[in-house]
C-alpha cells in the first residue's frame, strides 16, 4: 500500500493522475477478445474516458471501437505502436490486455512512463518478472491493479468474510478446479502473418518463432512461449480465492502430476489435466485440479472453490443460474445456506475500484502484490507439470531449491528487442 508520505511526495510533485473534477484518461493495449470487452465496460463509466486502443493487429480496431462508441458515445483514436501511448502525456493509465509474455514489459514500461496500470491476468508470463512487476510500481509510485475481478465482487468478499470470520472452525485446506470445456485447436503450418499485423512487435521480448495461427490470437494460452496454459489463463481466479480463503502467501512445497490427455494430436503445448498440492508453512493445504476436456464440472460449477474447515465448508463460484455466490454447509455436510441463487455481479465494480484508487492513490483490492502471489501458484504448479517432479520453494527468496532445470523456469531468454525488461 502506499503510504501517506508517499502520497504526499506524488501530490507535491504533480504525479497524481486527474484532478477530481476530471474523467480519467485511459488507454487500453490489447483490442481484441477480453481488451474490448474491458474497453467496453469502461466506456460506461462516467469517471473515465476511453481515449485510445492500441493494437498490432488493425483488424481489430473497428469492433473495439464500435464497442467503445456504444457506451460512450465517443469514438476512441487507434494507434498501433504501444510507445506512442506511453509518450501520450494526456494518458492517465492503461489497460494490459496483451498476451501473457508482454503483460511484464507493458507495466515496466508504463510505470516508467508515469501510466496506473490495470494488467489482465496472470500478472506475468513467469515469476521473475511478476517481482520485477512489484518493484516497478513502488519505484515508479504507481496504482497497478490485476484483473482479478472477484477481490471486488461483493458476493466473493462476503464468502471471504465467513471463512475468515470462524464460523467453518479451523480452517486449513481448500480446493480450487477449472474444468470447463477446451476444444482440439488441430495442427496447423507455420505461415506468413498477415499484412495488417505488426508481428516483430507482437512477439516482442520473446523468443522469435515464425508466425502460426495455432500460436496467435487466443491459441498462444498453449504454448509455452506466449502463455501459461489455462492454470494461468483461468485458473489464476480460484487459485487467488482460495488463497485468500487460507490466508496463506507463497508455498514451500508444491507436488503433483500434470498431462495432455484428451488434446494429445493437436498443437498444444500446455496439459489439458493438472492435480497440483501447494503446501503452506503453518500446515495448511490447497488443491488445483483441472480438466479441460468434459463437459460436466464439479459440485455444479465448471470453476469454483471449496474451503474446507473443522466445522463445516464453503463453495465459492458461479452456479448454473449463471450468478455468482456462495454456499455454506455445516459438520454434517447440511446445505446450511445458500446466497447461489440471488446474487448479482457487476464486473465493472473492479475497474470503478481501480479508477477509485487513482484518486486516492490508496491501494487497490488486487494490488500487484496480491497479483503477483496469487499468479505464483500458477507459475509453480506449471513448473511441475513441465518437470515432472516435486518442487521445494522458498517464499522470502523466491527460489526452488536443488533442481537447476526448475530454478531456470522461474525466469525465461529474452530477445534483444526495444521491450526487454532492463532487468536483465
């Protein structure tokens, strides 16, 4: 959090993002798929103004825009080269929603830049550059808000609330599981980007690999070098719930198995099937079980989280009805309540959290800190799956301990690009 010194060094030296009387002046880089959806709910919103969508693939632009206009009534500019943003004083903050492997080298950039961040999920394409994430925002003093949404959704604050409030007992174990359905995305050729995508720049800091529509929009979740698989595409919710339920930060020990089972004759790289343990110090446990490939889910959701305490449980997600919610159950196992049924969500109450703490400079419900905890569980867990063994962690250095091959999955190769973090 940033302290009251802090803030009144940003206030003293004119770095607060917009007067209160002003509409906060943003940008979202990322046009495509959950960035238009974002740049879409912040049009409604009286206390911004959606300036300007970014994006190296101009395909995108029109139905950004179309989506932008709807809420606002005014039509955003389109530029194509993220620096021009960042160079665009008027620019109070921007939205990441880019591939997983430029969400790190985004934020660097635009902390640098003087830019609040909000960065979709996970923070980072790896650990390393999660902490780095952490380190630019207390260097640079700003407001970096993950895209998490369920630390604002009333009805999963208030599920928080009975878990940490001792009604279920001790609690010490929970579950989190992601078995929506997944579908073959087959092989295809390496081929010729298209005229309208500025691909050098979309691969950015990453390893060069010739252009596949199998790695490109949405499909990248899979492969290793652009993504994180779904633990870190979806995953990365329950995990960050459950968490939060425990009260626990990083683990010491992380077990498990991990595979692609169904999607076995495709181009995907990351499993399709995951049971990852995360051990806490204190005794405390978490389980991650994943199945993409059916198309029925667990304890009625396809997403969700169990608490599990001595006196009683809870289930914390979105129900057939399509709300969200949670369900209280006690020692015997007895549905004791249900708030499933009636409870509305309103995904804009993060991004008003977000505008908020630009304000206040206070900080925000998912500050990049809780972000980048959270977001560790799915890069270990991934770190298993690719190993195949057993990982030790030590939480205050942030290392795996005895395995080398491990240790250097902590991290990644860059290329040398205008992107690459400094930091290496």
């Amino acid at each position: 959090m940033i302290s009251r010194r802090q803030f009144g060094m940003a206030a003293a030296t004119g770095v607060l993002a917009a007067a209160p009387s002003d509409r906060i002046q943003i940008a979202v880089i990322g046009a495509r798929g959950q960035g238009r959806s974002l740049a879409a709910r912040f049009a409604t919103l009286k206390e911004c103004r959606v300036k300007t969508l970014c994006d190296v693939d101009s395909r995108v632009f029109a139905r950004a825009a179309e989506a932008v206009e709807k809420g606002s009534g005014a039509r955003p500019e389109f530029v194509g080269d993220l620096r021009r943003v960042l160079d665009d004083k008027a620019i109070d903050a921007v939205v990441i929603a880019t591939p997983d492997h430029w969400h790190c080298a985004a934020t660097l950039l635009a902390c640098a830049a003087g830019k609040d961040v909000y960065v979709e999920k996970p923070a980072s394409h790896n650990l390393r550059e999660g902490r780095w994430m952490v380190e630019a925002a207390r260097r640079h003093q700003r407001i970096v808000q993950l895209g998490t949404q369920s630390r604002s959704r009333p009805s999963t604050r208030r599920a928080i609330e009975v878990a940490h409030s001792g009604r279920l007992g001790r609690v010490l174990m929970a579950k989190a599981w992601n078995t929506q359905m997944r579908e073959n995305i087959g092989r295809k050729p390496d081929a010729t980007p298209p005229k309208e995508v500025d691909y050098d720049t979309w691969m950015g800091p990453a390893p060069v690999l010739p252009f596949s529509e199998n790695r490109f929009h949405y499909q990248w979740h899979w492969h290793w070098n652009y993504g994180t698989g779904d633990m870190g595409n979806d995953g990365v919710h329950q995990l960050d719930i459950a968490r939060w339920a425990l009260q626990v930060d990083a683990p010491v020990k992380v077990t498990g198995s991990a595979a692609k089972l169904f999607f076995g004759d495709d181009d995907q790289q990351t499993p399709d099937t995951m049971n990852i343990t995360f051990e806490f110090a204190g005794g405390k446990m978490l389980q991650f079980e994943m199945r993409n490939w059916n198309p029925y889910g667990l304890e009625g959701q396809e997403n969700g989280v169990a608490v599990y305490g001595s006196e009683g449980f809870l289930h914390i997600g979105r129900w057939e009805s399509g709300r969200w919610g949670y369900r209280i159950f006690d020692a015997k196992g007895k549905l004791a309540e249900d708030h499933s049924l009636n409870e509305d969500d309103d995904e804009r109450s993060h991004l008003r959290n977000f505008l908020e703490c630009i304000r206040t400079r206070k900080a925000p419900n998912a500050e990049i800190e809780t972000g980048h905890r959270s977001s560790t569980l799915c890069h270990l867990g991934n770190i298993v799956a690719r190993t195949g063994r057993a990982q030790v962690f030590d939480p205050a250095r942030e290392a795996i301990a005895g395995d080398a091959e491990a240790s250097q999955l902590l991290g990644r190769r860059y290329r040398e690009h205008w992107s690459k973090p400094k930091s290496v």
